[in-house]
C-alpha cells in the first residue's frame, strides 16, 4: 500500500534547519513510510493522540497516519530532549 507523506509547515522548517548528514538520514527515513507506515523502529506514543515516532539518531519525527485518505502527516522533527514538549 502507497501512502502519501505529508508535512506540516513546522515539521518542514525543522526538516531544513538540520545538519546536512542528519537532513539526508531524515529524508531516507520518511520515503520508508511512503510503503510502510510502521517501518522498522517505530513506536506508539503513550497518551490519548494516535500517533508514531521515527529516531534518526538524536532526532525524534513525529507523525499520524490517516487511513481513510492513505496519508501520513508528520506534524514534528525536534530534537529527543524538546519534541515531547
């Protein structure tokens, strides 16, 4: 199944404020979830949103998966110690 990979506006800055090495490693990984939207790695966050998170080394991509519309929105990519605030 084709997902399409979405990102929010905020995602999408901090995509680009990335180290160059970090940014290409991010990219890879969210073109994993355009053909699998739990790649390897993934987990569930605890609470009352349904939503998933990636790790690319100390960088932490947040995101949501829409069924019905065959999306994936990542809707944060922070660093580990601020993108759970």
């Amino acid at each position: 199944m084709i997902f399409r990979v979405e990102l929010s506006s905020r995602a999408f800055d901090s995509l680009e404020k990335l180290d160059a090495q970090i940014r290409e490693r991010a990219v890879e990984r969210l073109r994993e979830l355009e053909s699998a939207p739990f790649p390897r790695g993934c987990q569930k966050l605890k609470g009352e949103i349904d939503a998933y998170r990636l790790r690319v080394g100390k960088i932490r991509i947040l995101y949501k998966i829409l069924w019905d519309e065959k999306a994936i929105v990542v809707f944060k990519i922070e660093s580990r110690g601020t993108v759970y605030r």
